[in-house]
C-alpha cells in the first residue's frame, strides 16, 4: 500500500469517529484473545501471584498478623501490586519486542490503523488481565481466608490496584523499545524480581534491611502497594497524594523513554 493511499485511508478514519471506534475495539479484542491461547502467559501471568497468595496468605500464615492487620488481607494489598505489574510488563513489553523483532510493527504502520491504536490494545489487554487478579485473589481470600471487606472499600481497592497498572504498562513500553525478541523476557525478570523484592511485595518493608528501605522508597511497586495497603488500614505514614505523584512521574519517565524508542524506530523505517 503506498504511503499516499494510507494518508488518504487515515483521513477517512479521522472524518468518521465510529470507524476509529471499531478499529480500536478489534485490535484490543485480538490482541486479548491472542495473549488469552498463549498459555505460557496466562498460566505464568494468572498463577503466580494466586500460587504465592495461598501458599503464604492461606497455607502457612493465615492466622497471624502484620501490623494489626491478618495475613491474609494485606497479602491481597501485597500480591495484587505483584500481579498488575507482572502482566503489565509481560503484556506490553515482551509483546511489544516481539513485534518489532518479527517486523509486524511495520506492517501495522504502513495499514491506515491509527498508530495509537496498538498501543491502547497492548495497555486495555494488561488491565483485563490485572482484573482477574485482583478478582481472583480477593475470591480466594473471602472463601478461605475469612477476608471481609465493605463493597466500598472493595471497589477503592480494586479500582486503585487496576489503575496502577498503567505506571507499568508504560515501563514495559519502554522496555520494549529497547530490548529484542529474545532478550525482553530475562529483562523484565531481572527489573520485575528485583524490584519486586525490595518494594516488599513479598516481604513487608518493616523487615526488610535498612538499605532495601531506602531503595523502596523510590520504587514504583512500593507507593502502588502503600496505596492498595492504604486502603485496608495497614498503610504507612505517607500521604496517598505523595505515592500518587511518584507513579504519575514514573508513567511519564517511561511514557518519554518510549517515545525515543518510536521515534528512533521511525527513523530507521523511513530514514
């Protein structure tokens, strides 16, 4: 298709909103029914944070406590921030490079689908999916670990941990632009983990060392679930507008980042 034809394609588009609309909704539909029968993803994505929530929520520490609040309520808090992050950065990130690897980005470019398209597909797909974490872990907590919670402060939960999603998915964008096909997915492992760890997503950051303290509190997954723990009555001291503003800088570092990459990636097609 040449590039005069695809200008003329794309000002049609933009003439008629519903046509955008239509294309949006199928990119994200095939997009989530793409990663939805890649069961490595689904399986590692959606397993995970529920395997480790009923080994160390249900199985081994139901009955105790963290700072006055049960186990089994603050881990939701905890591995609900674990989870939205894995599949944002998964989602995005080794979706994107794999793309660029394959060469499929430029043949999306040169469709008349407008560009931001793809990436509001990539970004909707790692909400959903951070939706049925949080569901399920809350589904298993009140089925059998005793978890009740008033509907509102339920939904402020879930609302917080699924928005939360997005700091993430613009950190796997701009992983994604910079990693290749088969690098991207030790890349995120050797950020996701680690960051993980020191955030106290796994332990609480009231027994982590001195200097892992000090690492948390610029680290994205650390306000994220200080939010999500806010909201059941065991977060810190902090104000939530404080944690707030750290995710909306890091969303708008990464979403920079990831415009370099795109821009660098134009540059290469048309250069």
């Amino acid at each position: 298709m040449s590039t005069v034809s695809v200008a003329i394609s794309r000002r049609q588009i933009e003439r008629f909103p519903a046509a955008a609309v239509t294309i949006y909704w199928k990119e994200t539909k095939y997009e989530f029914l793409k990663y939805l029968r890649v069961r490595m993803y689904t399986a590692s994505v959606l397993s995970f944070p529920l395997m480790f929530y009923i080994l160390f929520g249900l199985l081994l520490n139901s009955h105790d406590a963290i700072g006055g609040m049960r186990v089994p309520t603050y881990l939701i808090a905890t591995y609900g921030t674990f989870g939205i992050m894995g599949a944002s950065l998964f989602g995005t990130a080794a979706g994107l490079a794999s793309d660029r690897g394959l060469g499929w980005l430029e043949v999306k470019r040169a469709s008349p689908m407008p560009p931001f398209a793809y990436f509001w597909a990539k970004v909707i797909t790692s909400m959903v999916f951070s939706t049925v974490i949080v569901l399920a872990l809350f589904a298993l907590g009140a089925a059998f670990g005793g978890v009740r919670m008033p509907v509102a402060t339920f939904a402020k939960l879930f609302g917080t941990l699924v928005a939360g999603s997005l700091p993430f998915s613009a950190m796997g964008l701009a992983i994604g632009y910079f990693t290749g096909p088969n690098s991207a997915a030790p890349a995120i492992n050797l950020i996701y983990l680690p960051m993980s760890f020191c955030s106290g997503l796994w332990v609480p950051v009231t027994f982590l060392p001195k200097f892992a303290k000090q690492i948390a509190l610029v680290l994205p997954p650390y306000h994220l679930s200080q939010l999500a723990l806010g909201v059941v009555g065991a977060g810190g001291h902090q104000s939530s507008w404080t944690h707030w503003e750290v995710l909306i800088a890091f969303t708008m570092i990464c979403l920079g980042v990831a415009r370099i990459g795109f821009q660098r990636d134009q540059e290469k097609m048309y250069g």
